[in-house]
C-alpha cells in the first residue's frame, strides 16, 4: 500500500543485487520532493527539543545560582552542552551513517535521546531535594553538584538527538530544497521557543499563577517525547542505499580514525573550512547571549545583587524580584524566537533568490547592532526588549543558513558524519564563552555597599566583536552553486 508520508521512490533493483553492506541497491534512487505537510511532520521534533533547550537556557541561571553557582562556577556547569556536542554528535553521527534497523538509521537515536533527556529534565530542578534524601551529613554543596550531572545528561542526549535531526534532512529531503528545509527547522524552533518561553508569563499576566521551575521542566519533557515521536513515526527513512552511499559506508568502515574524517572532511572543499570557521564566531556571539541572558536580565536590568553572597534571610526578600526577572527574560526570548519563527521560511526563500552568502551576512549584521542596543542601555527593559526582538532576525538565519550551505559539499552516505564533525565548530566556541567570558564577568564585580554584582553587559560587546568577524568571513565563501 502507498504511504504518502513515505518520500522515496525508488526504481525496483535487479533481482538479486546486492551491495557490500548486504542491502538491495538501486541504480537511480530519487527523493520526491516535499510539500507542506512533509515538512510539517519533519520539523515537529525539532520543536519539541527546541522547548528543552529553551527551559535550559532561561532556567539553569536562577536553579543553580539558587544552590549557589556563582558565574564562574555557572559557566563550567554550561561546558556540558559543549564538551558532549564535540563527543556526542560526532560518535552518534557516524553511528547514524552505519546503522541499519527495521527504525532506521536516524529514528532510534532521535527517540532514545528524547526520552531520556525528558527524565533528566523532570529530575533537574529538584537536585536540591534528591540532595536531601542523602541526610543534612552531606555537603552544601552537593545539590548544585546533582543539577551539575542532570545538564550534562540533558545536553548530551540534545546532542544525540540534534546530530541525526540535521544528518536526516539530506537523508530524506531532494537537494534543491535543504534550504527550505532548513528553514521549517529554523521556524521549528522558533515556534517552540516562543511557546516554552511564554507560557509561564502568560499564566502569570491572565492568570496570577506563577508556573513553578519544575513544572515548566515537566511541560518540556513531555513537549520533548511527544514531538519527537510524532516526528519518528511520519518520516520514514529510506530502505535501500544508492551505489555511492554504499562506496561511502564502506570506505568508512576502513577509516584508522577520527582524525582521518576530520582530513576527509576538509578535504570536501576549500570553502568547507570558511564555513566552519564562520560557525566558529558565530556561536561564540551567540551563546555570549544564551548563556547569560536571564543572569543578564536578573542582576543588569532588575538590579538583582549576587545571591550565593547573601544570607538565607535576604536572599528569600530577593525571590520575588528573581521571579519577575526571570518572566521578563522568558518573554525576552519568546520575542527573540517570536521573530525567528514569522522570518524563518522568508529567510529560506530569500536565500534561494539571492543566495544564502548574502542574506547570512545581513541577518550576522543585524544582530551586531542588537548586542550593541543592550549592552549599552542595559537598564532599559523596553530597549533591551527591543534588542532581542532584532536579534531573533541573525537567529533564524544561524538556525538554517550554515547547515544548507555545508550541505552542497556532503558526500551520500555520510550525512551524520559530516553533521557530527560540523557541530564541532558550534560546540568548541562555547568552552571559550563558559571559562574566559564567565571569568571576565566573575572578575568585573560592581560594589554597591554590602551587595555584589557583575558587568553581565560585556558578553554582549564581546559577542558583536564575534559576530562581527563571522560577517567578515561569510563574505569570503564561495558558494557552491551546484543543484
């Protein structure tokens, strides 16, 4: 029976043909190209995880501060997303290439992931209580110290997740659209984003509740499986390989090592390396914001001082005014996500028109002069309110552009490895924002009496200064115009 959800079409094999992986070959393997309700199925996980990702970025600030993180300690809790996404994505990538299974290749890892970093997300703001069950013998310390291992947990099954999510839009998706492709993931993760991030605002504007920590990590757990697996069950990936993906498989399976896909992967082209070194800066300017947003909005816009310095009595006095801190980052986000969802296909689009170098660099440009409005009228909530609603214009083109413009250069068969190494240069920039950028911040101490606070505005002129150069080196790439 034909399933219309099932996008290949490929010709009948020669009775009896097989490839050296042993699966049926087809000489002429065509993907058919996607219509909205393809790209509809295809972009729901990603939504899902985007509301996980979201709940960790605007959340871990105040739930470990308040077991006593610091920003320097903040920052090295935040080296789990990047030192997983260097290991992770990269194993699980190359894992994906090989795997064959009634699920697929890309499907078992994009549900194992999901389902397991939904537990961690229901456990983690409760470290401090699962540190209770140990007894009051066992150190202050040891909640942030569980919070700690559930982020590394939750970053690194994101990473298993996210790595096949990208290694399967090639897999599935007819070239000429990976733009667009793209682009649904980029309004994926707008939309979700805006949905995470709003709804506890929301309830607190209509309704006068204020949606605890842990309820808005349970709404993103079950935002996160559900989606996921909706996503898993529409998109069915391909069961036969062309000839070039099983030369491919093959010539990966006599690799000596991790090193010799690095080669290989440079080796794709010369502008493959522009693009990675332009994700490089990228990403150290966006996550110069992600990291430090709601601290931002907590301590620079609201005037919070530093917590962890205070006693148990005074920091309950301060509870409220971190509440309201942290809704307006939330809705921060959901403006800046807002944005990046109404642009994200336009953007696609745009970029189809008149390629994606050029629109790249405007969208880069456009954020520069975001980081600059709020760092400097950084007391201003409207003004930064407005800064981060510019900023979702850079995102949604982070979001999709890079990934369709690495995507011309991937060889059939090795899409998850070529994603895995890629997100190397998404990850690695984050070591330098989690030590030197929180100890910059750690060091630049505002004394106002007996209350401590920090300069959290420099991580967004270090940012511009980042993005800045990413825009510089866009402009050198040569695109590949092959179709």
């Amino acid at each position: 029976m034909y399933n219309p959800l099932w996008h290949f079409v490929p010709l009948p094999p020669t009775r009896g043909q097989k490839g050296e992986l042993g699966v049926i070959m087809s000489e002429n393997f065509e993907l058919k190209k996607f219509n909205t309700v393809n790209f509809l199925n295809l972009a729901l996980g990603f939504l899902g995880l985007q509301f996980a990702w979201q709940m960790r970025i605007i959340l871990s600030g105040p739930v470990t501060e308040n077991l006593g993180a610091t920003p320097w300690l903040y920052g090295l809790i935040w080296l789990a997303g990047p030192f997983t996404g260097m290991v992770v994505q990269p194993l699980i990538g190359a894992l994906s290439d090989k795997t064959k299974s009634r699920f697929g290749r890309r499907r078992p890892y994009l549900l194992g992931g999901a389902i397991i970093a939904s537990i961690a997300l229901w456990l983690f703001p409760n470290s401090g209580n699962i540190a209770n069950l140990f007894g009051q013998s066992v150190p202050a310390w040891t909640g942030l110290l569980i919070a700690a291992i559930f982020i590394w947990i939750i970053d690194a099954c994101i990473n298993i997740a996210q790595g096949p999510y990208r290694a399967i839009i090639p897999d599935v998706v007819p070239q000429e659209q990976h733009s667009l492709a793209n682009s649904w993931i980029s309004l994926a993760i707008g939309l979700g984003s805006v949905v995470a991030a709003a709804t506890a605002p929301f309830l607190k504007f209509a309704f006068h509740v204020q949606m605890s920590y842990s309820a808005q990590f349970i709404m993103a757990a079950l935002a996160f499986t559900l989606a996921m697996t909706w996503t898993c069950i529409t998109i069915k990936e391909k069961s036969t390989l062309d000839k070039q993906e099983i030369q491919n498989n093959a010539q990966n399976d006599n690799q000596a090592s991790f090193w010799q896909s690095m080669k290989e992967f440079f080796l794709l082209s010369p502008e493959v390396g522009k693009i990675c070194t332009m994700q490089f800066f990228t990403w150290i300017g966006m996550m110069c914001m992600m990291i430090f947003f709601t601290n931002f909005a907590i301590h620079t816009v609201f005037g919070v001082p530093d917590l962890t310095k205070l006693a148990a009595d005074l920091q309950t006095q301060y509870l409220p005014v971190q509440a309201s801190a942290t809704n307006y980052s939330s809705i921060c986000f959901a403006i800046f996500n807002l944005i990046c969802f109404v642009i994200a296909i336009p953007i696609g689009i745009l970029a189809g028109k008149f390629g994606n170098k050029k629109i790249h660099i405007i969208s880069l440009i456009s954020m520069v002069f975001a980081y600059l409005i709020m760092g400097i009228f950084n007391s201003n909530p409207l003004v930064v309110g407005a800064g981060m609603a510019l900023s979702g214009i850079g995102w949604a083109s982070v979001c999709a552009l890079p990934f369709a413009m690495l995507s011309k250069y991937i060889k059939p068969g090795t899409e998850g490895s070529v994603m895995g190494i890629f997100n190397i240069f998404i990850a690695g920039p984050q070591v330098f924002v989690c030590t030197l950028v929180a100890w910059i911040i750690d060091k630049s101490v505002i004394n106002n009496g007996d209350l401590l606070n920090y300069h959290y505005e420099y991580s967004f002129f270090i940012g511009a200064v980042c993005l800045l150069i990413a825009a510089m080196i866009t402009a050198g790439i040569k695109e590949n115009k092959k179709e």
